[in-house]
C-alpha cells in the first residue's frame, strides 16, 4: 500500500519532522513568557534552567503527542479488518535507546541545576558543609586555645562539644553570598519571623519592625529567616529565590535586587487555616529613599518602641478574618462560630 510514498526516504523524514520539533522548541524555551519579571540579580540563572526545561519539555511532548496522533490516524480500525495486528517483539538498540537519552537529559539538568545552586550561593546541605562548617569552628576554636598557652589541653571529644556549642557562623539552609561575595558581609541585614498568619521584618540597629519588607535597590541584602510556630516558607516570585523558614533554627536568603519597586511576598508552605492569606509586600527603594524610610521610622518610634505595621500574631482567627469577612457579607454571628 501507499507505493508513491516511499519515493521520499524515511531517514529525510525523520529529519525533517526533528528539525521542525528543535525550531519550535527552541522559540517556545525562548518565548513561554511563564515566569514573572526578573528583579534581583539571581533571577537570570534560574530563568536560564527554566528555558532549558522549558525547551526539552516542548521537544518530548511534540515527539510524543506527535506519535499518538500519527497513531491514531494511520493504524485506526478500518473496513472489516476484524484482526489483531502483528505482535511487537523487543527491540534492544530501541530499548537502549529510549533508556541512554532520559538518563542523559536527567543527569544533565542534574548537574546543570547544581551550577545554578553554587552560582546562587546555595548551602551545601549534603553533608559537606556540616563538614565545612565544623572545620571552620575547629579553627576558630584551636586558635582560641592557642591564645592561652596554660589552659589545659582538652581532648577530640571536647573539641567536638565546643564545636556544638559553638555559635553557628552561619545557617544551614539557604542561599548565602554568590561565589564572587563569599567573603564580604552584606550591606544590609534584616531578621524575619514567619508566624500564622504573618511576615514580621525587624531591622537591627535600627530598631524598626514592619509588616513589610523595605529594601534598597543595588545593595546585598541578607534576610535572616526564622519562624515562631511551624514552618513557614519565605518566597519572593520575582526574585527565584525561596527559603523555608523554620521554628527554632534559622535559615538564609541573599540577593541584590536590580530594580526599584514593589512586589509580592507569598508564603509558600501550607501552615494552617489563613495561609492563603500570608503575603507581604517587598518594597525596593532607591538607597536614598531608603534612608529616608528609615530614618522617618526610626523617629516615628523612639528608640524603644518598635512599630508594628502589621501584627495579627495576638489577634483572634475571627478578629483577623472580620475585615474578609465584611466584604464577603459575612456577619458576626457567623464568624463566632468559627472559633475554636
Ligand atoms: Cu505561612
């Protein structure tokens, strides 16, 4: 059947149909217009993972797609064929095939994404930086015992209980200094406490606690992540960048951000009834305005009264939901019930 077609060779039309799928490919890796806009200085190098996804994705679900429609045209029932058609044997080249390219593209991106991570100035968190970081301690502590030549030597086991005890130099989880900053502090450090339903921001030094995250354009700025109750996750969209903020153990995040504006602040860990309502906003400024934040903050206080901006930690869940509750139509009586 169908002589006049194998005038044109399979192997052109293989190629043909592979080239048509790259092409396609490669301007939806390039086009997908899927992630938000890029604002810090991080943002390019996971979105240049993303488009490489992006890019195979589109080639295997043309590939695949295209197999099944092509399938379910030329070998659809037809007449009064009533047969079952010729049963398929193994086919090792084929098998080899279909097992060497998801494994290569697998260990790929693996490889790939842990570049990413590094470039981020991602934690170690395999293990190794356990390793890093007690070496790190080690020496801080043995030049500490070199200091005083009288005090008494102190065995590998009392090294290791120092080290316990040892104020942490840093987190375990999150993204620290990119490769290039390793060794400069950031310009500005702000501690974070996650808690049902709410981002609290307290600027050290300054004595400021808001509800929202003000930051200066160009600068390195280090977020110190904890959080009060269970664990919340600290994600800013436009900047790629997540952490996980966790109840008694801190964790980090570090980013320049390249624009002036303002953007959302999402947690993205399901922590109770009201996480849907757990966002914030980040405000970048210019870094004169942002002294100027500041400094109006900073008088509007004193010095020993922080304002709160946004606080709901003391509220009740039917105090916080009341403003919802009114646009919604939902009356007090209703909302009493609520109440644990
Ligand atoms: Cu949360």
């Amino acid at each position: 059947m169908a002589k006049e077609k194998e005038t044109v060779p399979g192997s052109l039309i293989a190629l043909t149909i592979g080239l048509v799928v790259a092409v396609i490919s490669f301007w939806y890796g390039q086009n997908n217009n899927l992630l938000p806009e890029q604002i810090s200085e991080q943002a390019p190098l996971v979105d240049d993972l993303f488009t490489v996804m992006a890019t195979i994705a589109t080639a295997l679900f043309l590939i695949v797609e295209g197999a099944i429609v092509y399938s379910l045209i030329r070998f659809r029932h037809r007449g009064e064929d009533e047969t079952d058609s010729e049963p398929v044997k193994g086919n090792f080249p084929l098998e080899i095939f279909w097992t060497a390219i998801p494994a290569f593209i697998v260990i790929g991106l693996g490889i790939y994404s842990v570049e990413v991570y590094n470039q981020m100035g991602g934690f170690d968190t395999s293990g190794g930086p356990q390793m890093a970081h007690h070496q790190h301690h080690s020496v801080e502590i043995a030049s500490l015992i070199d200091r005083d030549v009288s005090a008494p030597l102190i065995g590998q086991a009392g090294i290791e209980e120092a080290i316990e005890q040892a104020p942490k130099t840093r987190p375990d989880y999150g993204i620290g200094a990119s490769p290039q900053d390793v060794n400069n502090p950031a310009e500005v450090v702000i501690n974070v406490t996650g808690l049902q339903y709410a981002w609290l921001f307290n600027y050290p030094g300054d004595n400021i606690t808001s509800g929202e995250l003000h930051v200066p354009a160009g600068k390195d700025v280090q977020l110190n992540i904890e959080a009060k109750d269970v664990i919340h996750s600290f994600w800013l969209p436009q900047f790629r960048i997540k952490q996980d903020a966790l109840p008694g153990q801190m964790s980090q995040l570090r980013f320049t951000a390249t624009h002036t504006g303002t953007y959302p602040i999402v947690c993205a860990e399901l922590c109770g009834a009201y996480h849907g309502a757990m966002r914030s906003q980040i405000i970048i400024h210019e870094p004169n305005e942002y002294e100027a934040w500041l400094t109006e903050n900073r008088v509007a206080t004193g010095t020993d009264q922080p304002t709160v901006a946004v606080n709901p930690q003391d509220l009740s869940d039917s105090d916080y939901l009341e403003p919802y509750a009114k646009e919604m139509g939902i009356n007090a009586d209703v909302l009493a019930q609520i109440q644990p």
